[in-house]
C-alpha cells in the first residue's frame, strides 16, 4: 500500500478538523478553541499531552513499544487578522479573522500523522507540538521554554504553499527563509496653516523625500546577488486638507539573506533619516525590531526529510530550491537549538492560479492534506531509523 493510500482512511477526519480550524481563527496567542479541539482530537486518538494554558501550545508524545531516539514535529495554530473573502461554506465565522497562511492545514496533517503513529508506533517517541503565535510573536520561543526540544534530537515542519502543485514536496538543506526586520519611523515637522508653508516644516514632504530615498538602499547600494527587501508598509500623516501636517509616521520591514547585508540596510536606514531630517529641519527618529531569524535546515535531516519525502511522492515530486523565500518563518528558533528541517509542501490544485499567503482569497486543494499526513508520519519514521543506528 502507498504511503498516502495508508492516509485514505482517516482524510474525512482530518478535512473535518481543517475546516474546523478554519472556519473559528484565533489570533496569536488567543488560540483558546483551536487548542481545545486538538486536545479533544488527542484524546480521541488517546495520545498523552500538555497544554500551557491561552497564550501557551499544545505539547503530545507518542511512546513506542520499543525504546529510541526523540524526534519532533510541528504545526502552527495562530490565523492572522483580515476579512475573508473566499467564499467558501466553511469560511471564517470571526470577523476580522482568517486563516489565510494555510495553519489550519498544518494541523490537521500533524492531527493525521498522529493517528497514524499512534496506530503503529516507531520504535522511539515522536514529540508533537503545536504552538501559538507564529505570524507575530515569535510562539516557538514559548514552546523551547515550555520543554519542547527537551531530549529530541531533530525537528521536523512544513508549509503549504500554492507555488507547488499538490504531490510536490521543496526539500533542500540551508538557507530557506531571509531574516526579518520591522523598522517605525517617527517624523516630527512644525505644523501651520496649508495657505502658509513657508512658516512650517511639512512632515509630508518631508516623509515623501525618505520614502524616495529608502528605495535606492536596495536598488543602489546592495549586491543584487544577495537578496534584500526594504518594503514600507504604512503611512499615517495629516488631519485636514488645509493642515500642514506637524507629524508623520512609516512602518516596514527589511528582508535579508546576508548578515552583512542586514547591517548596512539598517545603517542605510539611520543614515537617510538623520541626512534627511537635518535637510528639513525635521527630527527623525528610527526604531529598528529585529524580526525571526533565518530558517537554514542542517543537511543530515534535509536528507532525511528528502528520503521521507521521496517513499510519499517519488523522484517526480521533489522539487529543487531556485532561491531562498524572502518570507520569515519562527521555526527558525528551534533550529538555533536543534538540528531539522523545514519543507514547502505542495497545495494547488491542477488548473488553479497561484494565490499567494496572506491573501484574503487564499485557499489550499485539501489533497495536500493526505500528503503532509503522509510525509510527517514517514519523516519521524525515517529519524528515529537514522538516530537510533548511532551507538
């Protein structure tokens, strides 16, 4: 029997869940009800866990019959905020809410794998975690604190993403994600009356001219061989038409794949506030916050992955990196404490357009689901057989 055919018996439960998850999102470390329903999904498999209480995960265990290495798999619980504009029937009952990053798939697959290593165990214990906040907030952090990593010797996690067609797997050992940034700037001018600039110091104009000035750090100042975003993602100015505005206010992010690179965009950033603030007699404050590291997978366990990954979807599934994403990813924090790798795993349905994450169309070919059960169940399979050969 194929590995996804073994996951043909439970899919209806596993899509049941999904569309659970979807449609009550939770934002960061509110997940309340999303963690009650894996709870209740545990016991029904009759799985051991731990709940940190809201704002905490959810932390199983499943113990094989015969003694082995620990091994660890991931799933994100958090949805972001936004409306939903899918249409679907199972679409987000709370407003201003959505799953819209494919979470809700993670845990259903990781629910589907659990079913699966509960009915016939490796020899070793599989640790589960599922944990809040990865869109903002950094939730892994919570559960390193909590004792996730305790004892395991890898980590495992993936992403839906519809780039890749469902029965297409992206394995690949270094450098995966960039490494992420927020930047606010505060521009403080001298407000007066729209018929007489000349007695001010207008934060419009003022901010205009940074804004000009920030884009030429990418496009004249960085290696084009080094990947880097500077994106300014909100403006807030002005309270009438006839208002010169006294203040303004930008938030962006940096995007980086080199850690030179990283320091001299955040110095390019200090730099063309203070020169442009001292040109307009304008004070400029910068406020830099650094971001998720990047995710770099070890290359023992993208060679474990890969394997695990080839036996759900063969050689014509995998799928080469061309370039790291210039997305963040918080697994990226429990790989700076164990080795493990992190994969993209296929959701478009032949025939879709590709619709990016973080949209409010966003939506996955819940096919994808048979394989990621597939592929988590056979991952902690193929760890546990490479760990437990070690003397």
């Amino acid at each position: 029997m194929s590995m996804v055919a073994q996951v043909e018996p439970i899919f209806p439960r596993m899509v049941e869940l999904r569309r659970i998850f979807h449609q009550y999102p939770e934002l960061a470390f509110e997940e309340k009800r999303t963690a009650a329903v894996i709870m209740k999904e545990l016991q029904r498999l009759n799985i051991a866990f731990e709940y940190g209480g809201v704002g905490g995960g959810v932390l199983a265990q499943i113990t094989g019959k015969e003694e082995g290495p620990t091994v660890a798999l991931r799933a994100d619980m958090d949805a972001l905020p936004g409306d939903e504009m899918t249409g679907l029937p199972f679409a987000s009952l709370n407003k201003g809410k959505m799953h819209a990053c494919g979470h809700d798939g993670h845990m259903a697959m990781l629910l589907g794998a659990a079913a699966l290593l509960k009915e016939n165990p490796p020899p070793g214990k599989v640790r589960l975690i599922f944990q809040p906040a990865e869109e903002r907030g950094a939730g892994a952090k919570v559960m390193i604190k909590a004792g996730a990593l305790k004892g395991v010797k890898a980590i495992f996690g993936g992403h839906v993403m519809r780039q890749f067609k469902v029965g297409e797997f992206m394995v690949a050992h270094g450098l995966i994600t960039a490494h992420s940034d927020k930047f606010t700037i505060r521009v403080q001018g001298r407000g007066g009356h729209g018929a007489r600039p000349h007695e001010a110091v207008d934060a419009i104009v003022v901010t205009g001219l940074l804004i000009m000035a920030i884009q030429t750090l990418i496009s004249r100042e960085i290696n084009p061989f080094h990947p880097s975003v500077v994106t300014i993602g909100q403006v807030q100015a002005g309270s009438a038409p006839n208002v010169i505005a006294e203040g303004a206010l930008l938030r962006g992010t940096i995007r980086t794949t080199d850690p030179a690179v990283r320091n001299h965009i955040i110095h390019g950033l200090k730099r063309m506030a203070k020169a442009t603030g001292e040109l307009h007699n304008a004070m400029i404050d910068i406020e830099i916050t650094e971001g998720y590291p990047p995710v770099i997978n070890t290359e023992r366990e993208a060679e474990i992955a890969r394997r695990a990954a080839l036996k759900v979807v063969g050689e014509k599934g995998l799928i080469p990196i061309e370039y790291p994403s210039m997305g963040s990813e918080d697994f990226s924090f429990y790989l700076r404490e164990a080795p493990g790798c992190y994969v993209r795993i296929g959701a478009c349905r032949e025939g879709w357009e590709n619709i990016p994450l973080h949209s409010p169309t966003f939506d996955f070919d819940e096919e994808a689901l048979k394989m990621g059960a597939a592929f988590f169940d056979q991952v902690a399979r193929e760890a546990i057989a490479e760990y437990g050969k070690e003397p």
